[in-house]
C-alpha cells in the first residue's frame, strides 16, 4: 500500500479487513510501497515519513499482526531495486505502455509529469515486490489484475530464459502441434540442427519461423523459444490474483469512500469529528421539512445502514422516511453510533502504539530483517541464473 496519507473507513473495509483474515490462512508479506509513492509525488516527499508511520499505526490498529504476518517499508529491502533492475532488461517496453493504468494515470493527474522511467516502470517493480517473495497469491482489486498479468509475463519471460517450468516438455510439445504440420516438422528439424550440431542459424530461423506464427499465445512462444535451447528450473512462479471484493464501503456523499472526492470518515477519526460529518450529510433532498416523506434509495445515509445495520434498524429507516415518522438525526443516530463503537478498539490500539514509536519502529525492523532474508534467497537464485554470482 502506497503511504499517501492518513487512512479512512473505506481501506478498512475494502482492504485491512481482507489482510486481517488472510494472514491467518496464508504467509503474508504486508509493506509500504515508498518508492511506490515517488512515482507520482516525485516532486513533493515531504509528507512519505509520516505517511508511512501512521499508515503502519492503522495496520495495526485494524488488526494487522506482526506475529502472523510480515510487516515491512519497501525501501528498507533494497533488493527490490535490484530485481527491479534486473528484470527490467528482459522487459519489452510495450509490455509496459500497454498497462491500462499508465494511459489511465496519466490522464487523471494531468497537472503532474507523469512522462517518467520511474513511472512508466512502476508495473515492473511491483513485479519485483511480488516476484521477489515467491508469491502464490496477490490480493489486488479488479482494477490491479493486469498488473498480476504482466508480473506472470516478466516471471514466464525469466524462466524461460534463465529456467524452465513444470511440465515444460508437455506444453512445449503441445505448442508444436499447434503451429500445423508443415511448421511443427521444421521446428523440429531447427531445434535439432540447434542442438545437435550448434547449428546458430538454425535458432535465427526456428526464432523468425515463431515470430511469425499466429496460432499460438505469447507463453507458448515463449516457451518454443526456450524449448529450442533446452531449459532449466522455474525461478520464479507466475502469481495468481486473489480478487478482493469491492469495498461497499460508501463516502459522505453516497459515492465510493475516496481521498480524491473528499468524502471519507478516516479510519481513526475522533467520535466528535465522526458524529459532526454524519450529522451534516446530504439527506434525501424531497425531505425538506420534518413531515416531508423521503426515499432511503435516494439518501447516502441509507448506504451506511446498509454496512452497519441490522434487519430491524433497516426495517424502521425504510418505514419511518417513507413515513416522515422518523427525522434524519434520528435515522443517523444508529449510523453514528456503530462508527463509533467499530472505531473504539482501533482508537486503543493506535493509542497503544501510538505511545510507543520505539516499539512499532522494532516490529518493522523485524518484519524488515525477515523479508530481506527472503529476498535475499530470491536474488541469490536469479544472480546465479542471470551469470552475475561470480566473486
Ligand atoms: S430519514 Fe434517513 S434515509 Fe430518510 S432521508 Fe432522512 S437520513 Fe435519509
């Protein structure tokens, strides 16, 4: 998670609840994407240091453990940067202008240069993060997916240059039988010219004859061009997404909770503070006067009862707006009061770290330590694999 501020209730819902139940059904890696956050805030860093600190407070205060999870900040593993790196020399650039994010991104924040390395490769190091621990699973939302996609096309691209995948032969020889009769036989005959003889015009031709073939997927090129040259092991699995349902988690105004549109109730806000912003939302505009019936359809508050609610309070809102028997402080009352009591074992949690910074700078050094000794694994093996272990 990129630390670009204080956090609200729609994080809570739509990603910390999810982390909180995930670190107790798989190994978790868990860290602040600083250098994430240089990519479109290059030119104003001030505020990354206390984004980070209370970004971690938050985590933990939503229940994020340090002993069933690793916690880490993203520029104290500096492999990162590394792999970052190294990967970059096997990525095609258009991988990368084709992630629907950077047209997209650019779009949206027109007021910033956002015609950076840094940012057209931020894809690429998000690969490096994922790819750096192995991951099996990537919690993303819909809109992140493709950049799972593309990590599993840099880790194929890897392994087939510098390894080999399960079941490599199978789906190599399946790939074959795909191109038709008259090119598998001449593949065939290549990739023994290739390997039997060394023959290196043999591999410029087997490699033009794939390039031009349009039956088979980029993986199964991919693998016809490492089949030709024999192979090795799988350094780096392809990760899978693990879809995160989409927060329900409405803002202030009915729309999605977001900093950009400026309707959020913060994860650790006071109650005063919580109660106040209820107390002043947009109602139903039919109900001008107390006796004026309303509509919940129509109302943001209705949204809120929705996620905080139960059956019978849901009952008496529909009932007593449409009725005009109830007010709308009233029908914001329960509203208010279960923000507040979700809030309550947050706000002594963060109290808790809040009061002891030695302590929560000791549970990320940790969870540092922990993640660098995973890196360093990783990188040993892809060094060793890319020619770069020598002394
Ligand atoms: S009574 Fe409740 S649902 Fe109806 S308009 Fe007022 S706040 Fe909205």
């Amino acid at each position: 998670m990129r630390p670009t501020g204080k956090l609200h209730l729609g994080h809570y819902h739509g990603v910390l609840k999810n982390w909180v139940k995930l670190q107790h059904e798989y190994e978790c890696f868990f860290f602040v994407a600083d250098w994430h956050a240089l990519t479109t805030n290059y030119d104003d860093p001030s505020r990354i240091e206390e984004s980070v600190w209370d970004m971690v407070i938050d985590w933990l205060a939503a229940g994020v453990n340090p002993g069933s999870s690793t916690m880490f900040i993203q520029s104290k593993v500096p492999e990162h940067a590394e792999l970052h790196l190294l990967l970059s020399m096997i990525t095609p650039l258009g991988w990368l202008e084709r992630v629907p994010t950077y047209k997209d991104q650019q779009e949206k924040l027109r007021e910033k240069d956002l015609a950076t390395y840094g940012f057209l490769g931020y894809p690429l190091l998000q690969s490096a993060d994922i790819l750096m621990y192995r991951a099996g699973r990537v919690p993303v939302g819909a809109d992140q997916v493709s950049h799972v996609e593309i990590t599993r096309e840099v880790a194929r691209r890897f392994n087939h240059i510098y390894g080999r995948e399960p079941g490599f032969e199978e789906h190599a020889e399946s790939a074959i039988v795909k191109m038709g009769k008259k090119n598998a036989k001449l593949y065939r005959a290549l990739k023994k010219r290739y390997q039997e003889e060394g023959d290196l015009e043999a591999l410029e031709t087997a490699r033009a004859l794939l390039k031009e073939q349009q039956n088979i997927s980029l993986g199964d090129r991919e693998r016809l061009y490492g089949y030709i040259e024999g192979g090795g092991k799988v350094i780096l699995p392809e990760p899978q997404p693990l879809l995160t349902p989409e927060s329900k988690m409405p803002g202030l105004d009915g729309l999605k909770m977001s900093k950009s549109y400026h309707n959020t109730i913060g994860l650790r806000e006071e109650p005063d503070s919580v109660a106040q912003k209820i107390r002043t939302m947009q109602t139903d505009p039919q109900r001008v006067r107390l006796t004026d019936p309303g509509e919940p359809e129509k109302c943001p508050v209705w949204g809120l009862h929705e996620v905080y609610s139960d059956e019978d309070t849901k009952q008496w809102v529909q009932k007593g707006c449409r009725s005009a028997g109830i007010g709308c402080l009233e029908c914001k009352k329960p509203v208010i009061d279960a923000i507040v009591e979700e809030q309550r074992p947050l706000h002594e949690r963060a109290a808790e770290y809040e009061s002891s910074p030695d302590l929560v700078r000791s549970i990320i050094e940790e969870g540092c330590e922990r993640a660098r000794d995973a890196a360093r694994d990783t990188l040993e093996e892809v060094r060793e694999a890319m020619g770069l272990s020598y002394r």
